[in-house]
C-alpha cells in the first residue's frame, strides 16, 4: 500500500499564520516598550512575521534561525555504508581518481584532525547540491519543462551540507589560515563545477558520488578516534540535537553517526543521478528521490 | 501565545520511509514483470525510492514530481494588495525608473496578451530569489556564519515563480520567437542581477519589490479582461488546483487570483528585506520570514 501523506498536508502556511498572530501581539509590546520600534514599525507595514515564536515539540521556544522545526529529521543511521560504484568506464575513472588525488593534500592538511577536516570538507560538500539546483532551476525556466523534483532534492542536499557546516563550527573553531584558504577553495570549486556540471552532468553527479563516499570514509575513522579516547567525545552541540531530533544527552559520536548517514544517502542519490545519465536520460525522466536531504 | 508547530514535526522522513517500503515492493512487482528492469536494478542498489506513490488527501495517486504534497498550500489573499514603497533615496529612485522604464518594451511587446505576458515574466521572476539564495549560501559557508533563514526563504521564493510558470505554461503555449527572447533574457538578467545583488543588495531587493509591484498590477489588468469576458476564463489547470489546494471546478480566475497574492508576499519580503540593509543591517541579524514562498 502507498503511504499516507496526508498528515504531511496539514499546511505549514496555516501554522504560520498562527504563529504571526502571536508575534503581531509581541511586535505591539515591543513597540510599546519603545525599543527597536523603528524596526518593528517596517515589519509590520510589509506585514512581515518572523519565525522566532516558533516553538518545540516540547512547547520550549524555538531557538534557530537558520532552520525551521519541520526540516528537522530522524537520520536513517540503518543505511549501507559500504556501497561503492565500481569504476569501469572512462570518464567513471576520470571521476574515481580525481577526487582519489584530491584525498592525499587533504590527509597531509589535517592529519587526524578530524574535526577541522570535517568543518572544511563542509564548505566544499556545500557547493555541488547548489550549483547543480541552481541550473537545472535555469534550465527549466528557459525550456519551459519541469524537473521531476531534482532541483529541490539538489537544493535539499546543500541545505542539508551547510547544516553539516553549522554544526561542526561549534566543534572546531576555524584558524585565520583556513579561513582564506576556504574563499580560494569555494572560488575554484564553484567555478570548476559549475562548468563541469554544464559540459557533463554525467561526470559531475559521479564525482560527487565519490566524494561521499570519501567522506563516508572520514567519518568513520573520526568516530574510530571518539571511540577510542583519542578524541573527546564531547556533548553533542545544541543545534545538531533539534536538527537531527537527538536525545538531550546526544555525544558528538551520535552526531557523526548521523552525519556519516547523511553522506550515505548523498552518495546514493548522486550515483544514481548519474546512472540517469549513463542511460541516456535526463533526470527530469526519472522522479527525484525524497527525503534524501 | 506563539502558534504550536509540533503538528508540523510530524517528520516526513518518516512517511518517506513508509512511502520508501511500497515502492520497494512495487518495484519487485515491476522486475519480476519484467519491463523496466534495468532501471529497477539500480534503483534498489542505490536505495532510491522514488516519489511516485505519493498519495493526495482524498487517497488518490499523487501525479506530479516536480513538487511534493507538502509544498502545497493555500495562499492568504487577504494580503493588501496596494502597499507601495515610496521611493525616497536616490537608491531607491534608481530602482523603480529601472523597473518602470522596463515596463515600456513589455507592454509594447505583449499588449493584452496577459497570458504569454505572465508565462514569460515567470522565467524572468524566478531569477532573483535563486541567485540571492545562492550567493547568501555561498557567503554562509565562506564566513562559517548562519544565515537567519534568508537562504531558504529566497530559495522558496524561486521555487514558488517556478511553479507559476508550470501553471502559465499550461494556459499558454510559448512561441519559437519566445524561446529564443527568454534564452537571452535569462543570461543578461542572471548575471545583471548576480553582480547587482555582490555590489547592492539593497538596490536588488528593491528592484524585485518594485517587479512585484507591477507584477501585482499586470496580473490585476489580467483579471480585469477575464472578468470582462475578453478572456476566456478556462477551467484552471490541474498542477494549479493541486499546488494552490483550489476546488475542482476553480477557473483560470481562481489561478490569477492566488498567484497575486504570491507577488504581494514577494513584493512584501524583498522590500523588507532591502529596509534591513537600509537599516545598516545584514539579513542574518533579522530572522527571515516564514511561510512567504
Ligand atoms: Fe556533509
Ligand atoms: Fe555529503
Ligand atoms: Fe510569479
Ligand atoms: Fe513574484
């Protein structure tokens, strides 16, 4: 039987209305005590209600900005890890060995600095999802065709990496150094991608693919480091417990877990959106995956 | 009191992983019948469950893949559709005279051929909402700082003009001249507004609440002539009674209708969002609205 979704239709666009309702009730107060009024005055001539009287599922308030209580998710932690595309064609090789080339510069960088590693690996896991959302986007605008759901699974999929990015920056500070080098890193990616993504979509999704599996791999030897005691298994940040719905007690081994599930999942979709194109399909022919962030 | 989200909670991974079990075993059905096998044999290696057996409300197969249930909303068309922003800076006037002196070669170019007119100002609206959202990504990953929920709101926003020209589409059938005029509209006004939005996201947030402004006022004239009779007021297309959660015997009225509203929100959080940077402030200091599309 198909599933139900329905309770997945209760309308976000209601709930917000309520919630306005109370934060139109605070904006007066706060007008009212008299500050920050200029800003409350232009919110509510645009009639612009803000998201901070969302609340938990506990009833506490809802503290993030930067993701709303209905992206949180339950990790699928049952997922194979141990997948892996076996390279047979050319470009399948071009793909395996450059992002194989790309993993020695990174080992020397970090050493077993696992924590640094996954904060900067982050800011580059980020880019792909958005370039390729962003031009299939445009390119359904210009051909006046739909997607079959990829630009949003693409879109899913960096929100969901920057979500990485948010949470490991409150385990790792990043060092001035590396901080530039992340704005040289993003300049070249981006740009390497983009093009790559324009020329071949095909060898784009592919080396992604092979990145989540590398990265798969990272994760696993940072969670053999938090086993063993060579790294602090440290509480679990704020953030990565309401995004990933952990228990309040979560450890920063929980959350590995469920970030090396995330890029599981990542590596699936990404293979299997370049399988799409090995068979000669564009991937609006074949429906996107859902909930696959 | 603020709203309670938690019925939002309901997580839809997990319905996911219920719809995920019956395509799996539809997909069984389809290899043992022994048509589409290929396809099923990656599909079950990559563990991707597609979104084909989603289901709407009344129990009925869910059609389209381009967007999913939860998507769907019903848009407040209780918004004050006459809100104006007075431009008073010479930033501000910049932006409407480029806006209005874009009206002249529209209205020249498309008369009252309000039907083409919406469909083609669609590949056109659902530009600024993708690049904003791409560059305040790229920015939050750069800087390792959160972006207060702006990047998805954007994001959302170019999806919701992406999905009024899916409606348009279907009510008017572009033309080769068209095609062409959107090609290149596209690369000038992506890459105008990519280092407009770099330079002065002030200025380009203003400029799109100025579109929206005459957005509202070109789809206000399409009503009129559908009222007047002078255009045929056809029975509304079946992705906008889905994605709009209109009656089953809305017409083309019923469309227009709620895709202005949508313009108003658009008009609404743009101009917000420029008075925040008018302000001296960065989007990320004041928490995105939610439910905008
Ligand atoms: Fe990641
Ligand atoms: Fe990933
Ligand atoms: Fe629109
Ligand atoms: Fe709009």
């Amino acid at each position: 039987l198909p599933a139900v979704m329905v309770r997945l239709m209760s309308t976000a666009s209601e709930a917000n209305k309520e919630a306005a309702k109370g934060q139109g009730e605070a904006g007066k107060k706060e007008a009212a005590k008299g500050e920050g009024a200029k800003e409350v005055v232009i919110n509510s001539y645009w009639g612009i209600e803000q998201s901070n009287k969302l609340v938990r599922e506990d009833g506490t308030e809802w503290k993030w900005t930067c993701f709303r209580p209905w992206e949180t998710y339950t990790a699928d932690t049952s997922i194979d890890l141990t997948k892996h595309h076996e390279p047979k064609t050319m470009l399948d090789k071009i793909a395996y060995w450059t992002v194989k080339s790309l993993r020695f510069p990174t080992d020397i960088f970090f050493q077993r600095r696992y924590g640094c590693r996954a904060m900067m690996l982050e800011t580059v896991a980020a880019v792909p999802g958005m370039v390729g959302g962003m031009l299939l986007h445009l390119r359904s605008l210009r051909r006046f065709e739909q997607s079959g759901g990829w630009i949003r699974t693409l879109l899913e999929e960096a929100e969901n990496e920057r979500m990485h990015l948010m949470t490991f920056m409150e385990v790792a500070q990043p060092r001035w150094y590396e901080r530039a080098l992340v704005l040289a890193v993003q300049v070249v990616f981006f740009n390497a991608y983009f093009l790559g993504y324009l020329v071949s979509p095909k060898l784009a999704h592919r080396v992604v693919g092979y990145l989540e599996e590398e990265a798969i791999h990272s994760y696993t030897e940072y969670l053999r480091d938090l086993e063993s005691g060579k790294i602090a298994n440290v509480t679990a940040p704020a953030i990565a417990i309401d995004y990933w719905r952990l228990p309040a007690n979560a450890t920063l081994k929980d959350v590995v877990t469920v970030v090396r599930a995330d890029e599981a999942h990542h590596r699936d979709v990404n293979h299997f959106a370049s399988d799409i194109h090995y068979q000669g399909m564009q991937l609006k022919e074949s429906p996107a995956p859902i909930g696959y962030h």
